[in-house]
C-alpha cells in the first residue's frame, strides 16, 4: 500500500509540475507576443527578459508579463475583455465574483434579519 502511495504522490506532484510549466510557457509566450505589439521588441532576447523578470523578481516581475501578455491576448489574439481577466488576472475575477456575492448576502440579511423592538 505504501508502495501505491508513493507512486500516485509522485504522479500528481509530475502532473501539478506539468501544469505549472504550461502555464508558465503560456503566460511567457502571451508576455513575449504582447511587448511585440506594444513595444515593437522582437527577438530572442525578448523570450529571455521576461524568463529572467519572471524568475528574479517573482512576482513584480511576473505582473508585469502578465500586464503585457493580456495586451497580447486582447490586441493581437483577439479574445474577450472578460477572457483576458480571468485567465491574466484571476485573483480580480475571483475578487470581483466573491463582492457580489457578499452584496446579495447583504441584501438577503437585511430582508430575512429578525427586527426586535
């Protein structure tokens, strides 16, 4: 049994890798089409800068590819305004979804509240 363990760990942790490096190839990709269209950079290097902005400064870096690469998304490959937000900015899609439901929650409360005197 430990042995079945071991094994169906180390598959989910290679398939949570996988899907991590896919996203992350995504996210690059988007970062090095949308500073073609905004900036007019092209080339190599330019694949190699946001690597490099991604895995130095963590998570400045990788907002600001993700900046760039929804302007390649929404720009250059056309997709929906509502597309882009909540594949380049989840964590406003989820912020945004979880407002309204706390402004229904709200309403609702205020209706079904029992009043006392």
């Amino acid at each position: 049994m430990e042995f079945i363990k071991g094994i169906m760990g180390f598959l989910l942790g290679a398939c949570i890798f996988l899907f991590f490096l896919a996203a992350f190839v995504f996210y690059i990709r988007a970062g090095v089409y949308g500073a073609h269209l905004w900036f007019g950079w092209s080339g190599w290097w330019v694949g190699a800068l946001a690597v490099l902005l991604t895995v130095a400064l963590r998570n400045l870096g990788l907002m600001a590819v993700m900046i760039v690469g929804a302007y390649g998304a929404y720009y250059g490959w056309r997709w929906d305004w509502w597309l882009v937000a909540i594949v380049f900015f989840p964590g406003f899609a989820l912020m945004f979804v979880s407002g309204i439901f706390v402004a229904i929650g709200g309403v609702l409360g205020s209706f079904f509240r029992s009043r006392t005197a």
